[in-house]
C-alpha cells in the first residue's frame, strides 16, 4: 500500500511536526512503509521521519505524488478551516479533490474540524467531505461541524495523533536544561502565541505568571512551538514581567519539546499542541483558549476554559493554586484521561482494517 499524506509540514511548527511523527509511526507500526508526504521542506522531512518527501507548492509534484499512491491522508491539524484563510482551505480541499478525482481511497485523520464561517466554503466542505471514505476527528466539537454539514455516516470519533508522542532519554532532559541553563524541576513553562493587538491580554498573563512565579518560586522558561513567531510573541508578554525569565533558544525536536516539559511543575499555553504535551507528560497546565479547537481538547479532558480576550490574573492564578495545591488528584485525573484518549486514537488507523490484504 502506497500512502500520501498532506498536511502542514515542514514549517517549524512543533504541533505539527509532532502529529506527522506520530501518524508515520502508527503507519510503519501497522505494516504501513510506502509514505510520501507533501512538505514545503521535503529534504528535511524526508530525512527526519524515514519518509519520501515531495514539494507541496508544486502542482506537478502534487499531481504525480497522488495518481502514484494507493491512499490519501489529509492528516492531523486543523486543516478544514478557513479562521486562517479561505486559500488554505482550498489547498487542502483540492488535495482531497485530486484523490477523489484520481479514484485514491481518501482519508481525514485525526482533524479539528472548523470553524467554516464562509457560506460557499461550507457548500464545498460539504460536497467534497461526503464523497471521502473516512473521516476520524479528534474531539466532538468536531463530530458536531460535520453534524452541521449533514455529515454523519462516514465520521468518527478518535483523538489527536499526538497523545501516542513518546519523550526522549532523561539523559537527553538534562543535557538540554543544562544547555538552556534552566534549573531542573523548578520552573513554569509558558507557550504563548500571537493573538493580535490586545495588550491588556498580554498584561493580565505577565501578572499572572509572576504571582505564580513568586509564590512556588519557579524560573519563567518560555517555549516557543513555532519557531521565530513564537519567540516574538514571548517576548511581547516578557516585556511586562518582573520577575527574570529565559526563552528557549534551542531548536528541537517534538520529543525534545516533550522532554522539557516533562520536567517542569506547570505549563501555561495558548499553543493547541503545548497542552496536549503537558498531558502526554503528565504535567498540571491551564489553557488559555484563542480558537474553538483549544475548547474541544480542554473539554475532553475536563479542564478549565480560559477565553484570551477574558480572562484576569486573578482567575489564573487562583487555578494554578487549585492545581498546586492538589497537585496528585490532578495528575491522576490526567492518567485517566490520557488512557480514554490513546484508546480513541485507534481509530486513526481503522481504515487499514479494510486493506488487510495489501498491508
């Protein structure tokens, strides 16, 4: 069996360089080790994941990579969607196109699905997601769209691709906290994102994390998911605090990422895929929500919502305290979740059950 899998690779962005990881290795798991992925750094992706890679940007490349393939992934992230963009919901829409056009089985896996705000992109989501084989979703915020879109019978439920993630070597931690100079099992980590012009957003966030900061006295680590554009938006809420703080420095990889948070004593994120890391980690975290797709995951793991254009200081810091402060109660809450979770991300490779013969 010969799979394509399209999605948003080879920008530097951990999330998904963590959710390409984890579908590959389910993949090659299951038998599966025909992979090309469309990437806008294929070298680089080809020679991480132990895939063949083709250029994403290229219509020929694109063409040829989907007619040569038995079985199309449009695979993890929120690619159907169009808060970012209607030309990115496009892209990807096209992709699934050409796999129904060139009679490829065709597959979403382990998606966020939406928001879809504009009339006649809802139109095409609809006509084209009736006609793929399967859908897998990773929350029912999600199962709900599709229910809007009056798609039901191909959808199910399964779970983010990056709850399977497996951490490096403690030996690795280490090497890199002390690379970082970041002092071992005594910090915070802070995983920001741009959210626009609200600076009183970015002020309530500082306040907060100093409060926390100052009371269990923990060193402000700032970790960036997307590099460079995470880095300035770190900065941006850094500008406000009093307490010192660092910024990762490093570029690593997601189970590296993982690794640094392993260690730490809370995780503060607005980034989708930095709380699903401090889950996989086992680590206390308060989400700090800027998209509906932040809401779905907070509300399968029965976590507190906090809107990034509501939210007070106050409010956070008074969570962290409840979290701290019961802090055994809350991981073991974590365990039961992270187990219902990794159960449901079976189903991101149910469709390989109707190609037993091929695998």
């Amino acid at each position: 069996m010969k799979i394509l899998i399209s999605g948003y690779y080879g920008f530097e962005n951990t999330g998904d360089d963590a959710v390409l990881e984890c579908i590959v290795a389910g993949l090659k798991e299951r038998g599966v080790d025909d992979i090309t992925v469309l990437s806008n750094a294929p070298y680089v992706t080809s020679s991480k994941y132990g895939v063949k890679s083709i250029n994403r940007n290229s219509l020929k490349d694109i063409f040829n990579g989907i007619r040569d393939s038995d079985v199309i992934i449009s695979g993890g992230g929120s690619l159907i969607q169009d808060v970012t963009s209607s030309k990115s919901l496009w892209y990807y829409l096209s992709i699934i196109f050409l796999g129904i056009l060139l009679r490829k089985k065709v597959y979403i896996v382990g998606q966020g699905i939406g928001p879809i705000q504009h009339k006649y992109n809802k139109i095409l989501a609809n006509f084209l997601l009736k006609k793929v084989d399967m859908i897998t979703v990773r929350d029912k915020d999600s199962l709900s769209i599709l229910k809007e879109l009056n798609i039901e019978k191909n959808a199910i439920l399964a779970a983010d691709p990056v709850v399977n993630l497996n951490v490096c070597s403690d030996e690795r931690i280490e090497k890199i906290l002390e690379d970082e100079e970041i002092d071992k099992n005594r910090y915070i980590v802070v995983c920001t994102r741009e959210w626009g012009n609200n600076e009183l957003s970015r002020v309530e966030l500082a306040k907060a994390i100093d409060a926390i900061s100052t009371k269990y006295n923990l060193e402000v680590v700032f970790l960036p998911f997307y590099y460079k554009k995470d880095e300035l938006e770190s900065k941006k809420v850094a500008n406000y605090l009093k307490s010192p703080y660092k910024v990762i420095r490093g570029k690593y990889e997601p189970n590296e990422i993982l690794g640094i948070i392993k260690k730490c004593s809370l995780l503060i994120g607005v980034r989708l895929h930095s709380l699903i890391f401090a889950l996989v980690a086992l680590v206390p975290f308060i989400g700090i929500s800027y998209d509906p797709k932040i809401d779905g995951f907070l509300n399968s793991v029965d976590s507190k919502i906090f809107k990034i254009d509501k939210f007070s200081s106050d409010e956070i810091v008074n969570y962290a305290e409840s979290i701290l402060n019961n802090r055994d109660e809350f991981i073991e809450n974590l365990k039961i979740h992270l187990k219902a979770l990794r159960e449901l991300s079976k189903n991101n490779f149910v469709y390989l059950k109707n190609n037993d013969d091929e695998v």
